[in-house]
C-alpha cells in the first residue's frame, strides 16, 4: 500500500512538473515554446523589473508560420498568467509581394527567386483573426525595405521597442536593412529568431551569418547566440556595449 501510494504521488508530481515547470521553461522544445519562455522571463521572471517587453517584431511573413507560433505563444502566456493579452503589440514587415529580385551574390540561394514566398497581407489579417489575437494591437509595415525601412518608420516605433524578434528576410541584403534600421532602438534582452540563418551551410560570407557578423562588428552592442535546437533557424539575444540597466552612474 505504501508503494501504491509513493507511486501514485510520483506520477502526479511527474504531471505537476511537467505542467509547471517544464512547459514554461523548456524552450527547445518549439519555437512556440520559446517564444512562451521569453514572453514569462521579460513579464513574470528575473526581467520583470527591467527590459524590454511585449513587443513583438517580425521582418518577413511569408505564410504566416512563426506568426503562429508567437500568437499561439501569447494565448499560452496570457491564459496561464492572468496576463491581458492586449498588452502585446506586434508589428509585422513585409512586402506582400514575395522575395525582392536577387542582385547580389550573398543572396544567391537556389531555392530563392523574386516572388518566392509571396502571401497576401489580408492572408496574414486572417491568421490573426483567427487565432483571436486583437487586431487592433498589430501594426502592419507594408513594402520592400529599401522603401519602408527608414527614419519615419522609425519615428513612429519609438513607444515600442521590440522585445521578440524574428528575421525571417532569407537574403544577406534584406537581413543587414533590417538590422541597420533597429540598432537605434534596441535594448539590451532583446532576443532574435534568425530563421534562415543555416541556408548557406552556416557559410560566412553569405545570407544572415555576414549580416549578423557585420553587426557585432559596427555596432555599439552585440548579438550572442543562443539556441537552434529543433529550430529551423538560430536564436540570439542583444545587449548594449554599455549597460543600460545599472544604478551606478
């Protein structure tokens, strides 16, 4: 009786740890689940009191995949902790019109061409819509970046900064306009889902991996990798060369 008993109890404390604790933290599980991670640690976790928060960026639609993933993510978050979900604002880049026209040869991938990757942006509303995410909180950027990336879009982000981001641009050209356009308002604990950062083989000269290198090396804070596990990208979180959190002036 008392082995039934102490078995009973290990299985529903396999139960309680598994609901608890392992779906909150274990982060290689999904890219939903990670997504779920960072939107605990930024709200209910040591980032709490300091960080950006609930912010969500994502460079490049395409289907709407990752999207799903951070709305299911925010469903998740928001239901286990009593969190109101229209705190969140996402804010959405893309052309709408599929990949730009290759002209350079970092961005030469065999599996890429202009209009690859094309879904509307009333496609991406539906996704939303039907996940139950407000619409009302998702400001959508509309158009190739050399036209949309710039100092009044900027301008008018200033109140939210991004806390998630997802680039998910494939191209060397595409991924160095994004980051060149959120470098100024970048906080340190903001982290990065590059999800095409393995196309080239990891090659160093080619797609997100220059891009990512290129921005180490110019700007005045770093991207330290994270994670790729059951990824189809890596992950990376930012921080300031100069810490912006300390109390010693």
């Amino acid at each position: 009786m008392i082995q039934s008993a102490a078995a009973r109890f290990k299985r529903k404390f396999a139960g309680y740890l598994n609901t608890h604790f392992f779906n909150r933290y274990d982060a290689n599980e999904s890219l939903e689940n990670w997504f779920y991670h960072w939107l605990y640690f930024q709200n209910t976790g040591h980032a709490k009191d300091y960080g950006p928060k609930n912010c969500y960026y994502e460079f490049g639609t395409g289907w709407g995949g990752t999207l799903t993933s951070f709305l299911k993510a925010s469903a998740r978050f928001s239901k286990d902790y009593n969190f109101d979900i229209r705190n969140i604002k996402i804010v959405l880049f893309d052309s709408f019109e599929g990949l730009p026209e290759v002209k350079i040869a970092e961005d030469d991938h065999p599996a890429w061409g202009k209009g690859k990757f094309a879904h509307s942006k009333d496609y991406i509303a539906d996704i939303i819509h039907r996940h139950k995410f407000p619409i009302e909180q998702v400001t959508f950027i509309e158009g190739f970046y050399e036209n949309t990336l710039n100092d009044a879009a900027l301008a008018g982000l200033l109140k939210c900064p991004p806390s998630i981001i997802t680039v998910d641009v494939d191209y060397y050209s595409s991924t160095k306009l994004v980051m060149d356009f959120i470098r100024p308002i970048l906080k340190s604990g903001t982290v990065f889902y590059f999800d095409d950062i393995n196309s080239f083989f990891l090659h160093p000269e080619m797609g997100q991996i220059k891009a990512i290198t290129e921005f180490n090396q110019d700007s005045g804070g770093s991207l330290n990798w994270l994670t790729n596990a059951n990824f189809a990208g890596q992950c990376y979180i930012y921080t300031n060369r100069f810490w912006e959190y300390s109390s010693i002036k």
